[in-house]
C-alpha cells in the first residue's frame, strides 16, 4: 500500500464551486478527468473504490478551502438534493427521505457535505472499505 508521500495527489478547492452540480462538476475535473461522475452518491462511492478513473491503490484528496464547501454544500444543498432524488427513489425509501428532506429543511441532520466526507472516508483509514486506501485531509 502506498504511504501518503508517494500516493497520486488531487486537490479540491470549496471556493471553485457554487451548487452541488458544481462540486460534481470540480470532482470530475480535478479527480476523475476522463470520466464523468453524475452526482449519484451511490456512483461516488462505487467511484472510490476504484476502476472508474481513479488511480489504483489509492489517492489523497486534499480538500482546500473546506469551510466555503461546509457553506455551499450544507442543509439548503442536502434539501434540494433530497427534493430531486425523491422523485427516483425506490418507493421503499420515500418515508425516509422524506424524513430526511423535513430535517434538511429545518437546519438539522446531515448536510450534504456530511455525508460527501463520510463518502471519502469510508474508502480510508478505519473506514468498512480502508483497502480502497483513499485519504482525506481538510484544509
């Protein structure tokens, strides 16, 4: 496995990106660069573990600027996604969401960005998919 000085090394800047199609947008930009992500968390975490753009044996992302992400990517964004996936969801998981989309809407549960570095952090140390060996450091 390779250590944190020798893995391939992509930087994601927060202030890039306004929206969440924006960070899709920088993520396939920065990371992917001949693939092309389409926003779907399920895709992302397929994406990290491997075979989709991303180098084998894992990668750093160094997310700069993360605070502005916090900001763009916080109830508001995790709202408007919740809103449209509802309307593809499996019927099973629309109470849910729905549950989720009303705490989205009040300020409280995960934001978006909350759940994007719970992502990245399950293909990483002490993650359930930590041999995908992608690192996260918040900058």
């Amino acid at each position: 496995m390779s250590t944190r000085e020798t893995l391939p090394r992509y930087e994601l800047n927060g202030g890039a990106f306004d929206s969440f199609e924006g960070f899709v947008e920088h993520f396939n930009r920065v990371v992917l660069r001949h693939h092309a992500w389409n926003g779907s968390l399920d895709a992302l975490d397929d994406i990290l573990g491997g075979g989709f753009g991303t180098p084998d044996g894992g990668f750093l992302i160094v997310w700069k600027d993360h605070t502005a992400s916090k900001r763009t990517l916080g109830h508001g964004a995790m709202a408007n996604w919740l809103e449209k996936s509802l309307s593809t969801c499996h019927p099973d998981n629309v109470a849910s969401m729905q549950r989720q989309l009303a705490e989205a809407e009040g300020g409280q549960g995960p934001t978006l960005f909350d759940v994007l570095l719970n992502i990245f952090q399950t293909h990483g140390p002490g993650g359930e998919e930590s041999e995908d060996n992608v690192l996260v450091e918040l900058a």
